[in-house]
C-alpha cells in the first residue's frame, strides 16, 4: 500500500504560498523531521569540572618549613575531576527476523510546478489577488488623506487654542485606530479565504499523488528540491497536474463580505464549489466529508 506524506504535501504547498501565490498564514504549519541517532562513545564522557571550594570552607594546609605542601596543594587543584563509572544499561532484546522491505520505486514531483498549472490554483491567485491589491490601494488612500488632515491642522494651530488642538489630535488618532481595525480584519478575512481556498487543493492534490504514483508502482515520491539526478519516467509532475484539473478545476472561495469564521461557526460552508445540476459530483466532492449534501 501506499503512504505519501500529507505533511510533506502540506509544507510545500505553504512555501508557494508564501512565495508568491498567498502571502500571509495560508496553512498552519507543519513540522519537520529530525536527524540520525548517533549513539555516544563507548566511554564515558566526564562531567564538568565543578566549583573549587571557597577557602573557608576547607581546613587550613599545614606549611612546612620547605613550602611542599603549598606546592601539592596547587597541583592536585590543576588536576582533572576523576571519571565516575557509569550504571550497568540493560542489553537490548534480540528481535526476531521479519520480511525486508519492498523494493523502492522512486517518483519525484515539483509541487510549485504543480499548482502553477492548476487551473483551481490560478483561480485562487486571480481573486484573491486582487482583494488584496484593492485593500492596498485603498490603505494607501487613506494613509495620504490622514497625513493631509495632519498637515491642515498644524498649518491651522497658530488660530486655535491647546484645547481645541488637542480636541482635533484625538478625533484624528481614533479616525486613523478605526481605519486600521477595519483594514486588520479585512486582511485577516483574505488570509482565512486562501486557507480554505488552498486547503482544498492540497487535499485534493494528496489523493492525486497516491493515484499516479500507483498507477506507475511508485511507493516512494520525493520532492524534486531533493533530488539531484533522474531520469525520465520518473518525474510525475505534469501528470499529477494534469490529473488534479480534471478532478478539481475550482473551489470553493469565500466571498469578499463573508467573514470565513462566522461562516466555520455556522456549520454551512462547503468544502468545494457546487457543481452544475446534472452531472455526477467529482471526485473531491465525495471524498469530503463536509461537502453539503445534494438535493
């Protein structure tokens, strides 16, 4: 059977996004893995020196009349703390033999490569590009209009007394705090749509993987940035795409006045957009669990 990495899928998706398509949190994060064991070295390592005692706390040396004992006394103190011995480990337990492995079948892929041939994919960058170019454009018109009402009233603060000063200054900084709430959470809702938006691609795309890849008997796929020679067959890249259109040409967006949560804490948001009435559902409709159910 196949396993392919949800994780891997994932955390390649949320480097695309970052990069270019979706700026922002578009997925939660994933962690990666870790190095090799290495086991220590058979003896055992000494404990670091410890704190020399203070000089109260130690009995006075008896001088002689020669000065040896001052002389010992400084070269036991230059001598490193003794190695302690180590408690007994307990040997490991001797397991029985079991079936090797299969043979690996190694397939590789370029997810960016894949999701900038998916037709969902460009649909997720072409609307929600643009709401973010309108919240710039519109944060940018009002940054220019709040530095002109600043200017006015430091050009008319020779006319006004300080109360009337002050009066001004207050109504502009809770002006510009509301307008930077609302341009916060329109920001928050774009960033929400591209997860639910690029969740359903990356769902999709892991059941797309696990397809072509056995259709080809593939149980190993790696990311191509791992992999520095191949050879031909190898690559399912423009198959995976290819394939992840046929079965996912759209999703589901939010719209720009929908809020993503209160849409979540409904219980009525679709997973993927409806289909036309008529044809059958696709293949990631019935995949999901949370897809409204067809009348």
């Amino acid at each position: 059977m196949i396993r392919f990495s949800r994780a891997a899928v994932l955390a390649s998706t949320m480097l695309l996004a970052a990069g270019g398509m979706i700026s922002g949190d578009a997925f939660a994060q994933t962690a990666g893995g870790g190095g090799w064991f290495v086991p220590k070295a058979a003896h055992p390592v000494a404990p670091p020196p410890s704190r020399a005692p203070s000089h109260a706390s130690r009995p006075a040396p008896q001088l002689e009349d020669d000065g040896s004992a001052g002389g010992e006394e400084a070269e036991n103190s230059s001598r490193p703390p003794p190695v302690l011995p180590q408690p007994a480990i307990p040997p490991a337990a001797v397991l029985p033999k079991a079936a090797p492995p299969p043979t690996a079948v190694i397939g590789m892929i370029s997810v960016a490569d894949v999701m900038r041939q998916s037709l969902a994919g460009q649909q997720v960058e072409r609307e929600l590009g643009g709401r973010r170019d309108e919240l710039a454009r519109d944060a940018q018109h009002a940054q220019a209009g709040w530095r002109e009402e600043q200017q006015k009233l430091q050009s008319n603060a020779k006319s006004m007394t300080a109360d009337q000063i002050q009066s001004q200054e207050r109504a502009l900084q809770s002006k510009v705090m509301r307008a930077q709430h609302q341009f916060r959470d329109r920001n928050r809702v774009i960033q929400e749509a591209a997860q639910v938006a690029l969740g359903q691609i990356e769902r999709e795309l892991v059941q797309v993987i696990q397809q072509v890849a056995g259709s080809h008997g593939m149980n190993i796929v790696l990311h191509s940035e791992q992999v520095a020679l191949h050879v031909d067959g190898q690559d399912i890249t423009n198959e995976v795409a290819k394939q992840l259109n046929v079965v996912l040409p759209k999703v589901y967006i939010p719209a720009a006045n929908e809020d993503p949560e209160v849409l979540a804490k409904s219980g009525t948001m679709p997973t993927t957009e409806s289909p036309p009435s008529g044809p059958a559902p696709t293949t990631s409709q019935a995949a999901s669990p949370a897809a409204p159910a067809q009348k």
